[in-house]
C-alpha cells in the first residue's frame, strides 16, 4: 500500500535504519490483516491487536526473532496509529493498552 499519509509518517523518522524497519513493520502488519487503504485502519480493535501480538509470538520467537524484535512491532504500530488519530484518519489508537511480552521468564 503506498499512500501519502504512510510517506509522511515514515519522513519524520530521521534515522534511515530506524525508517527501513518501521517500513518493514509496517508492511507486514498491512499484509497480514490485507489493508488496501487508510480506511481499513479504523476497522482495527484492540482484539485484532492483540491477536496478532500473540501470533508474533507464537511463531517469530521460534524463527530465532527476539522479543525486543516484537516489542519494537508492536511500537512501531502504536506510534503510526498514534499519528492517523493525529491526522483524523482513524478515531481511536487500538493498541493502547495492549500489555508488551516481557523479557523476562514469568514466575509460576
């Protein structure tokens, strides 16, 4: 999906190692749930989030991506929904609230 707003977002990373793996993120983020336009955006809740938190887990941690890998993810996701609520695109962010996998082991 190649859309201005995206471009934008993207710009105001000055970093272009930072800009390269926010792209990345995004991408995939925007192939999994088959976003073809900014609209689609607002048809994402905080279960779809999480879900998809979950999903990265499940397989990216066996495919040798460390939890900072998904933790930075779910980041750079939050912060491009933080900016379409800025720019009125999309009404609410749907990660707020969504708790980040820890790094370290849970106690039982």
């Amino acid at each position: 999906m190649d859309h201005d707003l995206i471009k934008l977002w993207l710009q105001n990373t000055t970093s272009l190692n930072s800009r390269a793996a926010r792209k990345q993120d995004l991408v995939e983020f925007i192939f999994m749930f088959k976003i073809t336009s900014v609209d689609d955006f607002k048809s994402i809740e905080r279960a779809d989030i999480i879900e998809w938190r979950d999903s990265q887990a499940k397989t990216k941690i066996k495919e040798g991506y460390a939890i900072r890998s998904i933790k930075r993810k779910l980041s750079t996701i939050s912060k491009f929904f933080e900016f379409l609520c800025d720019e009125g695109a999309v009404v609410f962010n749907p990660v707020l609230g969504v708790e980040r996998l820890s790094l370290r082991p849970t106690k039982v």
